[in-house]
C-alpha cells in the first residue's frame, strides 16, 4: 500500500515543481511579438504602444454608472518609419478604419477607411494657391494601398517627418494555448508584417513623387 501511495504521490509532486516552468515560458503569441517587432525593427521602424478613439460605440458606452463622461480606446501599437524631410510635403493627416457607423468628423472615402483630420502647413507664401495637396493628388493610390491592409489596422498617419500604422499585429490569429514551431512562427510574422511593410513602401514612394 506504501509503495501505491508514493507512486501516486510522485506525478502530483513533478507536477507542482515543473508547472510554473511551463507558467513562466514564453508562449508561442510571445515569440511570434517579439520576432514580429524585431522584423519592423530591422526595416527602420519604431514600435510602441498606442491607442486610438473607438469609432463603433454606442452612447451608452461613453457615460459611466457614475455618471463620468468617457471615450473608449482601441490598444494597440505604433508602427512607426521616419520618412526623409521633403521641402514640398506639409499635410498632415489621420486616416481610420470605418464601420457602418460614421462620426460626423470622419469623411468616409470607402467602404472601411474615412478621413480623420486633415491639416495642410504652408511655408511660404503664395503657396496655397499653386499647390495641390498629397491627398487631392493621390486619392485613388492611398485608398488602394489602404484597403489592401490587415483588417486589424485601425489607423494610419502622414505627416512630413513620420508614417505610423496603428495596429494589433495580428494577434487575433495566434492562439494563446496552442504552441507552433519555431518555424510557423516566421510563416506567420512574414505573412502578417509582409502589407504592413508593403504600404510603408508604396507611401513613400507617392510621397516622394508629390511636387
């Protein structure tokens, strides 16, 4: 009965000393983040938690019990490049992923993206007149570049100095339990990060044209 009883007892012992090893390794979600982040990385991207106004609530999401006025956020994180100064680039803009619901200060340019804010910066005078803005000039490019996007982009800003795409990186498509190998890991870091770096590639490239 004594030696039952220590073979039972045993199993239950290894298991309470190896399941906070198991606990405390990284989980296939971890690594996929990390070698996703050290791939942007490598292109010359800065990334960094952000967040960005939730466009799809209801009203009343934005009241709490208390009686506080709040504003939902999506958690996400800043994809950002620097892009090189070019004398005849001073718009600024916001671009964000739309749904059925519309807020009154986004100008819906297709079925999923609308335009969030917009400011042009003149230096020099007499400019405004002779110029046409980046967006005036691409409109068709930027919204097929931006449709072609993970659908878990939320964002994405232009400006004369930085390009950020605000996203989730793909989360939703590693599951937190399962483990993948090493290399499915790679596969899915190449799959996911390859339109990110493809719409980074083709902006500067339009940016660099505007004249």
């Amino acid at each position: 009965m004594s030696n039952f009883l220590a073979w039972a007892v045993i199993p239950l012992v290894l298991m309470i000393v190896v399941a906070p090893i198991f606990y405390v390794l990284p989980t296939s979600r971890d690594k996929y983040l990390t070698a996703l982040r050290l791939r942007a990385k490598k292109s010359g991207c800065l990334v960094k938690m952000a967040s960005l106004d939730r466009l799809d609530v209801n009203e009343s999401e934005l009241v709490l019990s208390s009686g506080r006025a709040v504003q939902p956020k999506h958690k996400l994180m800043s994809y950002a490049w620097l892009i090189k100064s070019k004398s005849d680039f001073h718009d600024s803009f916001l671009f964000r992923r739309v749904s059925d619901r519309v807020p009154q200060s986004i100008s819906r340019l297709s079925t999923d993206w609308g335009l969030f804010t917009e400011t042009t910066l003149i230096n020099r005078a007499g400019e405004l007149n002779n110029r046409v803005s980046f967006w005036d000039e691409y409109r068709n490019e930027l919204i097929n570049i931006f449709e072609t996007l993970p659908s878990d982009v939320q964002g994405l800003s232009i400006d004369s100095k930085r390009l950020a795409i605000f996203w989730n990186e793909g989360q939703g498509e590693i599951n937190k339990r399962k483990r993948l190998s090493n290399e499915k890991i790679e596969e899915k870091v190449q799959e996911n990060f390859a339109p990110i770096n493809k719409c980074r590639l083709e902006l500067e490239n339009l940016m660099s044209k505007l004249s």
